[in-house]
C-alpha cells in the first residue's frame, strides 16, 4: 500500500498494527483513538507513533519520552511532515 492509498483510505486497512492505525485514526483528526490504538502497542514503531501524537498535542515533555523509547530524535518538522515520514516508513516506503 502507497502512502497515498493508506492517508486516503475510507476505512482502516485490513491487518494495520497498532501504530499504523494509531496513524490513520489521527488522519481522520480522532487524537484519542489514535492514541488508544498506539498504547496497544510496547515495540519501537508505537512509541515513535505516541512521541508524534504527544507532539501533536503540545506535550514536549512526554513526547521527549516516547522518542527517547522508540530510539529517534526528537522530529523538528512541521507535523504533516513527521506524520508522513513515520507512516512512510512503516508502510516500508
């Protein structure tokens, strides 16, 4: 599935892990599903994934966290870029 196809798919795709419904559900401007479906997950991807909504949603010192726990830096760019990036990269893209 292209990056594309997943940000403008009509329902979750089938088989998503949890990170990448997080993603899709934020897409679709849902933070709190995004992040009940992201807390589902205890590997790298879903904490990459939390870090991204907990910068989205103004809290640094949190997000600062979940970076530190997915091993990434901590994303400077805007949020659609980051957005994009991480669901690029799951997507295997």
């Amino acid at each position: 599935m292209t990056l594309d196809e997943f940000r403008k798919a009509e329902a979750p795709p089938a088989k998503l892990s949890a990170p990448l419904l997080a993603l899709w559900w934020d897409a679709r401007g849902d933070w709190h599903r995004a992040h009940e479906a992201t807390q589902a997950g205890e590997d790298a991807d879903s904490a990459w994934v939390h870090a991204y909504l907990h910068r989205k949603e103004g809290d640094l010192a949190n997000a600062g966290y979940w970076y530190r726990r997915a091993g990434k830096p901590a994303a400077r760019g805007s949020l659609d870029q980051e957005w994009a990036a991480i669901a690029g990269t799951l997507l295997g893209g």
